[in-house]
C-alpha cells in the first residue's frame, strides 16, 4: 500500500529520487474549475467515476480550500500548490481502493 501511496504522489507532483525520466501529470492545467468544490468534484469524477463518500469528499473540500469558502474562486499560487495534493489524496482513499 505503501508503494502505491508513492507512486500516487510521483505522478502529481514534480518529485524524484534521482536523474531517471519520470512522468507527473499537470493536475492544475487539466482543471478547467476555480473553486475548491467544484475543483474536488471535477476530480472525483475523472477518477472515480462515480460519487465519493459524502464525509470523504466534504474533507477533501475543506483541505484544498485551507480555511477559505470553498464556493469562492481559489487563488492559483493556492491551485498550484494544493491541488495536486487534493488529487493524490482522492488515488489514495479508500474509494479509489474500491474502484
């Protein structure tokens, strides 16, 4: 699980351990939403394919909003730096896992 966890991270953010070629995926210029919400459900959609638990995606929410309204637009150095991390934690859940 572990593994899985870093690779999940490796994909969405721009990390490696040496000089060998890797591929992260741009999460922020994939996402045509503003908003913390609609961003998460954007997301959740594209992966999942389906809705998430309701309590598991109100955490998500609150997590790429960082104390702001989630229904107010997000700042993109905010985007930048947080929604990747958004990303990998919906590959991490246990909703994914069930996928």
């Amino acid at each position: 699980m572990l593994h899985r966890w870093r690779i999940c991270n490796n994909l969405t953010e721009d990390s490696t351990r040496d000089d060998r070629p890797y591929f992260v995926v741009d999460i922020v210029a994939q996402t045509p939403e503003t908003t913390p919400t609609r961003m998460i459900d954007y997301w959740i959609n594209r992966i999942l394919g389906r809705p998430m638990n309701p309590a598991e995606r109100e955490m998500l929410i609150e997590f790429l909003a960082q104390g702001r309204n989630p229904d107010l637009d997000l700042p993109s150095n905010l985007r930048r730096d947080w929604l990747p991390r958004a990303v990998a934690l919906i590959l991490m859940s246990p909703d994914f896992n069930w996928r």
